[in-house]
C-alpha cells in the first residue's frame, strides 16, 4: 500500500514495552497506515545486521527500540543511520537522566523486569486466583479477593478482571441476575473489600450479546437479547449496587485498560478509608 510505514519494534527482551508505546504512539494520528514487524530479544550485532538488512529493503522504514546495552544501541543506531533509516530509542535517555538523579549506574540487565522475583510470584498467585473466581465460581474464599467486580451479563468483567490480575489483584467476578445472585457476606462486607459494580447503555448490550449468541451459533432471538428485559437488568444492577453503596463503572465507552484503571484508582481509596 502506498505511503505504509514499515514499524520495526527492537527489543532485548519480550518486546512487550515497545510495543505498549507504539500503540500509544499511533493513537494520536487519525492517518497511519503500516505494518509491524517484532524483533525481540535481540542481543547480538548480528541480528541487529539482519534487522538493518530487512528494513532497508522497504521504503519508509523506521525502527523503535528499546535496547539497555549501550555498544549494541550503539552499533543499531550507526547502522540505520547508513542506510538513512529514521530510528528512535524509547528507554535509552530516561534510564540516562534517572542515572544522574539516582547518583548511580544502570544496571544494563536486558529482561531484568521480568525477573521471577517476589512480585512475579504474586502477580502468578493473583491469576490462578482471578481464573478460580471467573464468572461466580468458587464463592467459599471470595472474601480474599482484593477486588470483587459485579455486572449483568456481558459488562466485560472477566477481562478487566484477568487484566486485573495481570497487575497483581486477586479480583472475582460474579454475574448480577438478581439481588439473591449476591453472596449475603458481601452485602454486608464486614472486611471492607473493594466491591465495584460494572454498567453499560443498553443498546450497546444488544451487540455484544447478539455477538456472543453468534459465536456460539445459538438463536439470537431470545430474552438475552431483548431490550426491554436488558433494561430491566440493568436497572435491577443499578439499584443494587446504590443499595450497597458500591462505586459503579459505566463501561459503554471504555476500554478494559481504563475500566481497570478507573477500579484500581477505586482500590486505593477504598485501601486509604480501611
């Protein structure tokens, strides 16, 4: 396609950090068109020689990188520079200006943030916790959960949830049919847990729930998808979660990044109020 940027993401580890910028980078452009190409754990000049040869071979070609090893970053940077490619370092200055204002040397560790050290084995822990609690499962230990998410069908709670866990939160979801569907101890919450109540425009359930019958090739013509009986759920949601004083996330317009970010902002308050 003309005028497609080829985007060549280089990283000495999982390539997860530059590829989290990038995404960020291209949302504020209306117009960008490209391809991505993912170089991770890249550690030797010869890749880096591979990685100059592919690029050079297409027109607006451009390398990102985030590489910790000063000879290599180096060495990526002469290279691109030859062949007239545009190339960015995304870490590179600020582990530099944190190295003055720490009064201290970069480690230089490619990985080093994926390191199995106590926190990993929480952030485990909270996913094997989250994925017991999916959906109104295993109810016995609820009350060990850092977050507790509720919402009527189709109000995003299992991915926010596991996006939840990936950040270290033992969070359960459970589905509001009713005011009965509510556990009794966490209507009364005696441990204070941070219970967060999800909602969304009834229209938009329609969609999703008519998308989710597809996907299971089941009748789409149904009280699920009815918008009379969607509202009325809704509306049950609503007035529960205002019964029990729990903060509510209208989720129409939001991400599962920003439904996640909006519960943890919630957390830390309710964490402060303990």
């Amino acid at each position: 396609m003309r005028n497609k940027h080829q985007i060549y993401l280089v990283s000495d580890s999982t390539g997860e950090t530059i590829d989290r910028i990038f995404t960020a980078l291209k949302a504020q452009f209306s117009i960008f068109k490209y391809k991505k190409h993912q170089f991770s754990f890249t550690r030797t000049k010869n890749q880096v020689n591979e990685i100059i040869k592919i690029s050079s071979k297409n027109k607006n070609s451009v390398i990102l990188y985030t590489l910790v090893d000063a000879q290599l970053t180096n060495f990526l940077i002469k290279e691109a520079a030859k062949k007239g490619i545009p190339c960015f370092g995304v870490l590179g200055e600020l582990i530099k200006n944190f190295s003055e204002i720490l009064k201290q040397d970069a480690l230089n560790i490619p990985s080093r943030q994926h390191k199995m050290n106590e926190e990993y084995y929480d952030r485990v822990e909270a996913i094997q916790f989250t994925m017991r609690h999916d959906d109104g499962r295993d109810l016995k230990d609820i009350e060990n959960s850092d977050i507790i998410i509720l919402g009527v069908s189709r109000t995003s709670k299992t991915p926010t949830s596991i996006y939840l866990a990936n950040r270290g939160f033992k969070t359960s979801n459970i589905p509001l049919v009713n005011q009965n569907s509510i556990p009794e101890n966490l209507k009364k919450n005696e441990k204070n847990i941070c219970i967060v109540g999800l909602t969304t425009d009834p229209e938009r359930l329609i969609d999703l729930r008519k998308n989710r019958l597809r996907s299971l090739k089941e009748n789409e013509k149904s009280s699920y998808t009815n918008l009379k009986k969607i509202s009325e759920e809704i509306y049950e949601a609503r007035k529960a979660f205002k019964k029990y004083k729990w903060p509510v996330i209208d989720v129409t317009r939001k991400s599962v990044e920003e439904t996640a970010a909006s519960i943890i902002k919630i957390y830390e308050i309710n964490k402060k109020n303990v």
